[in-house]
C-alpha cells in the first residue's frame, strides 16, 4: 500500500471533476464518516482535527494551502507578497483584499470588520483562544475600507501568513459573534454549533459528538458548486469501523484518518467499494509529557497548572529515560508499516526544518536502566522506582483506538523493564479532544502525567507550531482550559527563539532556528517524546470524485469539487 500509489488513484479522481459538476445539488447526498465526532464548529474554541475540518465546510479562512503546500485565496483577491505591495518593505505589515462578491451564506457582504473581529475575538484577553499562535506578534489589525484590512507586526514577520490563513484560522461573522467576546465564548452555544459562513455548505443540524447535517449554501460564490445538495458528517465510532463503511459496505462515501494497521486496510479494500489514500505531511504522534502536578489531591483550579511543578517528569532523567526505553522501529512496524516512519523530531517535514535526529532510534533498556540509577531513582521490593517517597507511577492516557491501545500496551511493558509503573487509561476521541472546559478529560486540560496524540500544522513553514510553547500559552482555568502550550514547557530562551524566527526572512537561517527549537521540545528537554511519523491515510467510494487528499490544511478543503462519478 505505498502513498504513491494511492496519490494517483486521488489525483485520477480530481481530474475527473470538471466535466462532473453541471449545477448546484445536482448529484444529491454524500455521507462522511470521522471516528472522532466534532463537539463544536468553532476552530478558535478547539484545537481538535475533527473540530477544525468539520468547520472548514462552513467557515473559511482569506488563504489556505493546497495538496502541494502552496498558498492560493479563498475569500482575499490574491496572496499578498512585498512584490505586489500587499507585503511592506519592512516586513511589518501585511494588507489583505477581500475578493469581489464574498457573501455570507445569510446573503450579507464579508467585509473587513468581520476579519477585524475575528482577530479581536481570538485576541480577547478572557477568551482562551485555541489558535492564539496564529496571532503572535500581532500589534494591530484594522480595516483600510471595507474590503481591505491591514495586519501590523510588533517586528518585521517574513512569514506574515499567519492570521487569517489555514483553516485553523478561519473568518468568524461580526454580526453572529459580536455579544461572545472573551469568557462568554464558550457559552455561545447556538453560535458555535451553527456558524454562518461563507463556504460551500450550511449547518441545519448539530448533533454534538454524533452527526452534522448540512446543505448547500445558496449564496456560494460559484453558482455550479456545490455538487451535492447535502452532507451527512457522521462522528464517533472507531477507524476499523469508518474504513469497513467505505471499503466493504459501501455506506459512505468518504472516511477519515484510517489509523489502522496496514494489512487490515488492504484487506477492506478487497471489498471493492472504495479506494485508501495516503499522503506524508508533517503529522506526528507523540507523548507529551505533564510538566505540571496532574494530581486529584490538589484543589480543583490548581490542578494541572503551573503553580505546581510535576513531582517526578520534572526531572529530565526520568523524561529522557521513558524515551530511550521505547522501541519506535517496532511501533511503526505494528501500527502503520509504510504509512510510517521513525521519528525523533516535532518537526519531521519541510527539509529545511527537519532535524532529522536519529538518537531515539535505538531502544536502550539498559541504558535507560542506568540513567535512572545514576540519578537516585531506586528500585523497591515491588520494583517500581522511588526517591525522596516519590514513585515513578505514571498515569498514560491518549484516545480509543486499536493502534494506540497497542502502543499503549507496549510502552507500559517497556517502561515495567525500567522500574516505572504504569495505568493506562484511554477515552472517547470525541471527549478527549473535545475541548469542553467543564469535561476532566480533554487532552487540553491533561489531568495525567503523559498522553498520547498526533497532531500537525497548516502549509509548509512551522512557525506558528512551535510558536505554541510559549511561557504563558497553557491551557488554564482563567482561559477555560483552552490554550496550545499543552504539556506546560517553559524557557525564556525559547521563547526568545520564536521572536527570533518571527523576525528571521533568510531559508536557511529560519531553518537553523527552527532546528534549535525542535530539539529543544524534543532530544534536549524530552518534554515531547516523538514516535512515528504518520503518513495521512483515509478512503473515499469508487463513485466519488474530487478528492484531493491534502496534508497541509484540512482534508476537507476542496469539498466544494467533490461530485458522484456516474
């Protein structure tokens, strides 16, 4: 099942497209299938995927980034660039142009305010905003006129494509969202589960963590799209279970992120009803390492927070250690074959940006063994590790599916080898990355020592990526547990790096700063614990045309072009 292949089955599909689409709604219904099931339609409110690309049917960013990486408009006239004076001179300033005939799908006009308020709104210091990286640097952002607005920078940003770009960062309507500013975000119920938008279809029904309902937005700006008249966006369930409903059953038509062992996929696609696809972007799972004290004991408001230091992963030995004693060779092997590949980087993709350590790559029991000797880490009767009454009994929790609860179940057994006890614990993906301030068991809010997920970033440069550890940028009570910096690092010198590569326009220098941080996340500091680099694998029916994977931006970008092959 190599991505080569299933990329030209996709690219056949696109190709397709035009001769396809005649009018609007013309080819009926198409069901979708996510096995993590949205619990909102608003990115700003939630970092989780399912979330993000639900939303991205409805709610659009100015710019976003194709299957190539490469940056085309969406509701702006064209990219802004300092050769076509959209870009200042000194990199300070970025000034967008909203293209003629962008309407929301209540039929009112997008104007520069709505990109103002979104900004705002994100920006609001009560708000807990989940993409607030987007904005980092951001003095000002003001309207020119109605169509124009213009970003300013506390310094020069040679990659001023931040805000507003990706669809992580999408254009929310002024009118719909001006009363849920700052801590009454969250409880814009009616909003949040039904935005209007401008893209190509609309929310009529919102089921939250179980099914969308959408129809096609009548006032699109292309009069022959959408294809379809309606969608079904179906959550919940598990990956064996989405792949099985468009490979072997035929009862959707799209199912993503088919995070299933290899030969299974190959096996359902013997059912003859659908095709898998597969793309490498820049996605990685990892464990994130809790810098703080998860523990129950703490008072509610306290808990997970920086106020206290965690009592033993505060201890590079101890974090540094749980990562040597892991096999990733044999995790790749097991979970995903030649849709993954070893890793010991955040950031695996662009060239330019990648590390490309190999240090992890070598399981060492032994040496790991060693390490935790050396640091006063001893072995009890029961053959757990304690110093100072501290056990090394860790609390490992990540969401439900077969390959994580396999690499669960072996890295509990390889870290048993290194004297640490180990309670796996996993939950509802739809839960976990929920984002919901009141639930104990978001990945956000990380009541326990380390978790397990993979995530990824918008376009080709990861600058708002790692812009997300900044000192100050954890999930929190004050900004409803919302927030990107989610294992709590903190270290000046890095956040200098970040104001360094916000500043940096040179390739190859942005790559060097870029390295510094990675490794500074990653084979320094062991705060992340990278394990495979997955390739992007989902399915679509025989009969649907159009689809392009895209493991730069939401998988659901070009949903607009999808259509049935008769």
């Amino acid at each position: 099942m190599k991505a080569k292949t299933l990329m030209l089955g996709a690219a056949a599909a696109f190709v397709m497209a035009p001769a396809a689409m005649a009018e609007r709604g013309s080819d009926g219904h198409v069901n979708i299938i996510y096995w993590q099931a949205p619990s909102i339609l608003n990115p700003y409110l939630s970092s989780g995927t399912k979330d993000i690309e639900s939303a991205s049917l409805t709610i659009e960013p100015l710019a976003r980034y194709d299957e190539t990486g490469k940056m085309v408009p969406y509701l702006a006239a064209d990219i802004p660039t300092v050769s076509n004076g959209g870009v200042s001179e000194d990199l300070t300033t970025i000034t967008w142009t909203i293209a003629d005939g962008m309407v929301w799908s209540d039929g009112t006009a997008v104007t520069s305010a709505d990109v103002v308020f979104t900004g705002e709104y994100c920006m609001h210091p009560e708000g807990g905003c989940a993409q607030a990286a987007f904005f980092d640097g951001v003095e000002t952002i003001e309207a020119l006129d109605e169509k124009t607005v213009k970003v300013t920078f506390n310094q020069p940003k040679p990659n001023p494509y931040g805000p507003f770009v990706g669809g992580q960062s999408p254009i929310l309507q002024k009118a719909q969202f001006e009363n849920c500013m700052g801590a009454k975000a969250p409880e814009c119920t009616a909003e949040n589960f039904g935005p209007i938008g401008t893209g190509p279809f609309v929310v009529t029904e919102f089921k939250t963590n179980d099914v969308i309902q959408y129809e096609a937005n009548p006032n699109y700006r292309d009069p022959a799209k959408p294809a379809f008249a309606t969608v079904t966006f179906k959550g919940g369930g598990d990956a064996t279970g989405a792949g099985r409903a468009v490979l072997e059953t035929g009862e959707f038509d799209y199912a993503w992120n088919l995070q299933l062992a290899p030969d299974v996929i190959a096996k359902m696609e013997e059912g003859g009803k659908g095709i898998a696809i597969a793309g490498f972007g820049p996605l990685v799972e990892r464990i994130e390492m809790n810098m703080t004290d998860p523990s129950s004991s703490l008072p509610e408001g306290e808990r997970a927070t920086v106020a206290h230091p965690h009592p033993f992963l505060s201890d590079i030995n101890v974090r540094k250690a749980l990562s040597m004693a892991i096999d990733r060779e044999l995790l790749v092997e097991i979970g995903y074959g030649k849709a993954g590949k070893v890793t010991c980087d955040l950031v695996p993709v662009p060239a330019n940006y990648a590390s490309a350590n190999t240090d992890c790559f070598t399981q060492d029991i032994a040496g790991a063994n060693a390490l935790l000797d050396e640091a006063g880490w001893v072995k009890g009767g029961d053959g757990i590790r304690a110093k100072d009454g501290v056990k090394l009994s860790i609390l490992y929790q990540t969401s439900t599916n077969a390959v994580r609860q396999d690499f669960q179940a072996l890295i509990k057994q390889w870290w048993s080898e290194i004297g640490v006890e180990t309670e796996l614990r996993n939950l509802s993906a739809s839960v976990f990355f929920g984002g919901d301030p009141g639930s104990p068991d978001t990945f956000q809010k990380f009541y326990a020592d380390v978790e397990m997920y993979a995530n990824t970033f918008n376009g080709t440069d990861p600058q708002q990526y790692l812009a997300a550890y900044r000192c100050g940028g954890e999930p929190k009570p004050d900004s409803q547990w919302q927030g990107e910096n989610i294992n709590r690092f903190c270290d000046p010198a890095y956040d200098a790096l970040i104001d360094e590569l916000a500043r940096t326009g040179d390739i190859e220098k942005r790559g060097e700063i870029a390295k510094k941080m990675n490794d500074m996340l990653t084979n320094e500091s062991f705060t992340i614990v990278p394990l495979v680099h997955r390739g992007r694998v989902s399915a679509h029916a025989n009969s649907l045309g159009g689809v392009v994977l895209n493991t730069w931006d939401s998988e659901l970008w070009n949903i607009a072009d999808w259509h049935r092959i008769k």
